[in-house]
C-alpha cells in the first residue's frame, strides 16, 4: 500500500537552492512507487512553485519540460530521420540551457544511448567538414590561393 509521505510537510523548500529542489523533484519522481498519486502530484507542485520562485526557475521548468516531450517523441520512434536529428538537437540544446543553470558538467544530464549518439552526430559533422576542406584543396590545387 503507497503512503502519504510526510517528509512534504516536515521538509521546508523555502530556503533550498533551485539545484535542491532540482534533485528532489527528481528523486520523487524516480521513485514514484513509493507515494500515492494524490501526494505525489501535490509535492512536485510544491516544489516545482518553489522552483519558479528562483530566478532561473521558470526556464529550467520550461526545458525540463521540453527535454521530457522529445524523450518521449524519439521513443515512439514516428518520426523520420530529420525530425529525429532535429528532435535531438533540440533535446541537447534544453540540456545544455539546464545544466548552465544548475551549474554541472557538460552532458552530464543525457543519459549513456544520448551521449553515443551526440558523439556520433558530432563526429561525423567534423568528418564532412574535413572532406569539404579536402574537395576544396583538390580543386583549388593549381590556383594561386593568395588571390582570394
């Protein structure tokens, strides 16, 4: 049987920095078995108003949010390749807006399948540059490039 977690009432939020709180919500919602939906639903409103009473609140709230809807999309895997390249890129972008907020390591919030795919999107960003660069070096092979 789930219980009604009194931690909501004993906890005082009001002095607790916005990485806190960040940590709690996640924490409540990593272990979502052990509240009822009623309490819940009541503590993470009470600690995501207590978020938007920080200065960054509302935007860490706002990415949090985006981050979770294209986790979500990129799941359901209806998407083509393109939308899935965008979908990610947007997903990285909140990431990164989240973790200069809450001050932690660069890619620290995506998880070990996010990280192999941004390392493979960028790898292979960097190779398509350095072919272009070759392409133009060849064509350009015989002209005087001090003219341009």
């Amino acid at each position: 049987m789930k219980h009604y977690n009194s931690r909501f009432y004993k906890f005082n939020y009001n002095n607790s920095s916005l990485k806190e709180l960040y940590y709690e919500r996640i924490n409540i919602i990593n272990n979502r078995n052990d509240y009822s939906p009623k309490s819940i639903t009541r503590l993470i409103d009470y600690i995501e108003n207590e978020i938007m009473k920080h200065n960054k609140g509302l935007e860490l709230l706002i990415n949090l949010q985006i981050i979770a809807e294209n986790r979500r999309k990129l799941e359901c895997n209806h998407c083509n390749k393109q939308e899935n390249k965008y979908l990610f890129s947007k997903l990285v972008e909140c990431m990164n807006n989240c973790e200069v907020i809450l001050d932690l390591k660069k890619n620290s919030l995506l998880d070990n399948e996010e990280k192999i795919y941004n390392w493979y999107l960028n790898s292979s960003q960097a190779i398509k540059f350095l072919i272009n660069e070759f392409k133009e070096n060849l064509l350009l092979c015989g002209c005087n490039k001090s003219i341009s």
